[in-house]
C-alpha cells in the first residue's frame, strides 16, 4: 500500500518541526527519494521547510504526471531560480510558450539532422586530446567539460570557445553553484540583496548576457555565407501557424538553455562512464574490441553510431546508475487525479528516475555496471516510465539524439587511444548533487596511449 505521509517511524531521520525533511534531502537526494520508494511505495508525502511535495514512483503514475495529463502541470517553481539564465527556454518554459518553441524546434533535431554535427563532435575531442601525455596525470572531468564546452560553442555558433573560455566557464561554475544552494535554502535571499553571493550570481549572468547577445548581434549583422550551426536553425525556425519568428531574447533562451542542458550534463554523464568502464576490466576488455574492429583508429562518426552497440549500452547502463538530470518537479494547475492519489490546484510533485532505475523490479542486480542488460532492445520490455535518463512527454529532452551521438563518440575516441587509470590514492568517486548528477570533488586519472 502507499503510503501518504511521512511519518517519525522511517527509517529515514525524523523531520524537523522547521525544515522538514529539508536537512536529509539536502545531505543526499539520491539516498532519500530512493529510500521513500523502498519504505512507501507509490507515493509519499514529505516536507521541505513549508512547501510539502509527494515523490511520485509508480510508473503508471508517473506516465498521467508526464504525458498523458501532462497538461496539468508546469514545472515546479523551485526551479524559478535556474529560469535567471535559461529564461524562457525550452526546459523551463511552460503552456503556450513552450508548446511554440516546441513547434519550432523539434523539427530541427531528429536524429538525420543532428548527424551533421557529429564531424565536428569527432574534431573537437581529438584535437583537445591527442596531446594528454604518457604517464601524466589529469582532471579527467575537467578535460570532458573543455571538449563538450568546445563542441557546444562550435556546433551551436561557430564560435572558436578559447578566446572567452575562461570568462564563460568561470560563469556557469558561479551559476551552477550559487543556484543550487537557493534552490534548496530554507529562506532564498531575493537577488536585489547585494549579498556577496548575489552579487557574484548577478556578474555570472551579465557575462553570459553580453557574449551570448554580442554573437547574435554579430551574427544579425553578416550578409551572405550560410551556416549550418544551432544559433541559424534558431535564427531562421518559423512558427507555421503565424509565420513568427523568434526574437533575440527568445534566442538568447534557447542557447543558454542548450548550454546548460547539453554541455554539462554530457561530460558529467561521460566521467561516470570512465569511471565506471576503470573499475570494471571486463566492460573495458569488450569496448576495446568494438573500437579496434569499428574504427580501427579512425576518427568516430554518425556512420559509424550504429555499429558502436556495445558503447551506446556503456551509455544507456550509465544513464541508468547515475542520471544527471536526476530530479525534477511539477506543479499542479488544477485539480487532477495520479492513480488512487487526488491532487488540488497548487499541489507539487518531486520526480526522480533514480530510484525506479535502481529497482530490483526492473532490473535484476542493479547496482552493479552491467551494459549487456540493455541487449535486444531490453527497455522496450519495461514499462513506459521505469527508465527515463531524458524524461518523458512534451517535456522529454529535445536533444536527447545530440547528447547520445556525442557521448558514443567522444567515449571511442578517447578510449581506442588512450587508457585511463584513476590517480594513485584517488578515493571512491560519490554522487554530489548540484544541479545535475556530478562526481564529487572530480576524477582525476593517470594517461597512458592504448597500444595498437
């Protein structure tokens, strides 16, 4: 039976009488909703200072909560605060904003559009790799942001990402931290505060501001010479039902959206896959004999994707164990039903595929890495919301095709050249929940050239 509320009996530490269960979801995320799931089933009730939230587990639940009523909800405003850089892009939008955006842009990224980009997904990893030197040792997580930063930079503007690298990853760092941290205070501190933490947040912004506006002006300003990057499918979508187009605000959205969205995201979800592939010789063993007999040496690309089976269930098992995307939220815009559980107007729902991803009811030893689990189209045997690394519905990831093709290519790349150990006395790598899934403290590794 599900259970409702959160009681003083869990096993999980009593909730407070002014935070709630704020403290325990603040300590570990992961541990927590996936400890709701095991004691309460379904659904649970819990606290987080004065908003109370149900985590939703079932899939049929969350299928109504993510697809077929998915217009009953927007998303949850506790996310209002990431909205100060993706503004109204398409991750956070809602209603019939969202849904023009949408129609503007799906178009634009199935799978034989986003093969164009995989050449220069190829080009960005090699040429920021293949200088890694025999025995050094590096910040492996470190190097995939630099390589994932500069395929973004190209593919979306054709922008050459090291002449304002710094500037650029130095502000979303500030972003990405100072976000967290108010997402999940008990009191936010409003932005007009010149806190130092503020004001630190509100420079990270302006930096974004001024390079992103600076290259759609420039970009407003060219004559002639097409291009066939990101910034020009967002610049030339059409809305068909009015013939509208977007503004430099609404571009400005999408592309800090899409960077946040698919720059981060890939490299963290890229370090847990070598950390696993290091941990595990096996997996290792099978993914150099694909590299050797598919490329043998060449550089990765889109013709290549298909045959690269073992490295996409390398992808799909890491997906699996450490979603980046690993939590998400909803609010009700009316009154509405999940199953047995009756929701008014106002009501939130905390979402997490964490917890059904490491269900023994769908995937037999779940904690262990094992990628040969999603042989012979496994998921298709699950139901619909018990795996969903890109979320579901009108709100799943539009650039989910772009994420899994440059993920299988930078993974072959770096690996059919280069083996990778972790440093000497590196402690386990752990979770750290910011506003995505990330190693804690990072993966530093020992670089040694894999022998022909």
């Amino acid at each position: 039976m599900p259970q409702t509320e959160l009681t003083p009996e869990s096993a999980l530490p009593k909730p407070s009488l002014l935070g709630g269960s704020l403290k325990a979801f603040r300590e570990d995320p992961l541990t927590f909703m996936n400890e709701l799931h095991r004691q309460y089933g379904d659904y649970a009730r819990f606290r987080l200072g004065p908003k109370s939230f149900y985590a939703i587990f079932h899939p049929d639940m969350l299928k109504e909560a993510m697809v077929t009523k998915s217009d009953d909800f927007c998303k949850a405003g506790a996310f209002d605060e990431i909205k100060r850089l993706t503004g109204e892009g398409l991750v956070l939008s809602d209603g019939k904003h969202h849904d023009r955006q949408r129609r503007m842009l799906q178009p634009k990224f199935t799978r034989g559009h986003i093969q164009r980009y995989a050449e220069q997904m190829g080009i960005s990893t090699r040429s920021l790799s293949e200088n890694w030197a025999e025995g050094q040792e590096r910040d492996l997580t470190h190097d995939l942001f630099r390589i994932t930063f500069d395929i973004m930079t190209r593919t979306l503007f054709s922008y050459d990402s090291t002449t304002r690298l710094e500037q650029i990853e130095q502000a979303f760092d500030s972003i990405n931290r100072i976000a967290t941290d108010k997402i999940r205070a008990l009191i936010r501190v409003p932005l007009l505060i010149p806190t130092q933490q503020n004001r630190e947040y509100s420079a990270a912004l302006q930096t974004l501001n001024e390079i992103v506006y600076g290259i759609i002006q420039d970009r407003r300003a060219m004559k002639g010479g097409e291009r066939q990057d990101l910034l020009s499918v967002l610049m030339e979508a059409v809305d068909e039902s009015d013939q509208s187009v977007m503004s430099d605000k609404q571009i400005r959205d999408e592309v800090l959206t899409m960077f946040l969205a698919g720059h981060e995201t890939t490299a963290y979800t890229l370090a847990w896959a070598f950390d696993f592939i290091m941990r595990r010789p096996d997996v290792e063993e099978k993914l150099v004999e694909e590299w050797s007999r598919v490329l043998n040496g060449a550089l990765p690309t889109a013709e290549h994707y298909p045959e690269l089976v073992y490295t996409q269930n390398v992808v799909w098992e890491t997906l699996r164990m450490r979603p980046v995307g690993y939590i998400t939220g909803r609010t009700a815009i009316r009154d509405t039903r999940l199953g047995s559980l009756e929701l008014r107007r106002g009501d939130s729902l905390m979402i997490s595929p964490y917890p059904l991803h490491m269900s023994p009811r769908y995937f037999a030893d779940p904690e262990t890495f094992r990628p040969e689990r999603f042989e012979n189209d496994y998921v298709r045997t699950l139901p619909l919301m018990a795996y969903f690394p890109f979320g579901a519905g009108p709100r799943s990831c539009i650039g989910n095709h772009f994420a899994m093709l440059e993920m299988v290519i930078l993974l072959a790349e770096i690996g059919q050249h280069y083996v990778l150990r972790h440093a000497p006395g590196h402690p386990p790598v752990v979770p750290e929940a910011l506003l995505t899934l990330a190693p804690r403290g990072g993966i530093r590794v020992t670089v040694k050239r894999r022998s022909s």
